[in-house]
C-alpha cells in the first residue's frame, strides 16, 4: 500500500474521534491528501538533454581544421553547468552567466586542430547538470588524421 493511502487510512480511523462533525473531517481529509500529493511531486529526477549537432560520428579531420563544436542543452527545471572534455584536445566549460532561458541553452564553439593536437582516435563528451545535481553525457566519436 503506498504511503499517501496509508496516511489517508490512519486519519480516517483516527479523525473521527478528533473532528466535532463530518464537515471538519472532510477539510481535514483534502488537506492531507493534498500535502502528501505536493510532497511526493517535490525534486526533480530529469536529467538535461543534450543534442550535439557538431561535429558528426566519426567525423574525420586534418590538422589545421577548425572542429565545430554546437548542439543544445535543455531541462524541465534549470542548467547548471555544461562541460565539453576531449582527451589531449579541450577541457572547457559553459559560461551560463549571460544566458536569459537556463531551460534551453544553445552552443557553438570553434577549436582550431593545430599541431600540437595528437592524431587518432578522439570523443567528445558534453556534460551537463541542472540545478537539482541531476546530470547527463553524450559523447560523440571523431579523428584527426
């Protein structure tokens, strides 16, 4: 039996003994139903969303390209934080402060694959955390050649 119910069956054994008519039980009934309801709607358990629209899986790249980096982060509450992480490449993160919507933040950012990037293999991971510590990653594959 889940707890709200539980709850609303002590009070209807009990309230009857504390209430001096049915009118007063009744109010006293829809308050508590109503409290445990706001209760258990309480936090948010959604992490972000995040679309990475650049670059592509498995794109391949030379040095001296420019890797574009864009996509869209979003929550049903508030971003946090945005962090983009690439082993030997970039470690970075969103400066939100300037954003009016922390529901729905779009990026874009520009790194030049100069020669000191190390060729292979390389992911990109975006991260983001909305205001209830909540967080997702997506992660997209490329090279540089």
């Amino acid at each position: 039996m889940p707890p709200t119910f539980f709850v609303q069956y002590l009070f209807y054994l009990c309230a009857p003994n504390f209430c001096k008519n049915m009118k007063s039980f009744i109010k006293l009934n829809i308050l508590i139903v109503s409290i445990a309801c706001l209760l258990s709607a309480c936090g948010d358990d959604n992490g972000p969303i995040i679309t990475i629209d650049s670059p592509i899986e498995n794109a391949n790249y030379n040095i001296r390209d420019t890797l574009i980096i864009s996509g869209n982060v979003t929550d049903d509450i508030e971003i946090d934080s945005v962090i983009f992480f690439a082993a030997n490449l970039l470690t970075a993160s969103l400066n939100i402060n300037s954003v009016t919507d922390l529901s729905d933040i779009d990026f874009e950012a520009d790194v030049i694959l100069d020669s000191t990037v190390v060729r292979g293999d390389s992911t990109l991971e975006v991260t983001a955390y909305d205001n209830e510590d909540n967080n997702t990653m997506k992660s997209i594959d490329f090279s540089v050649n």
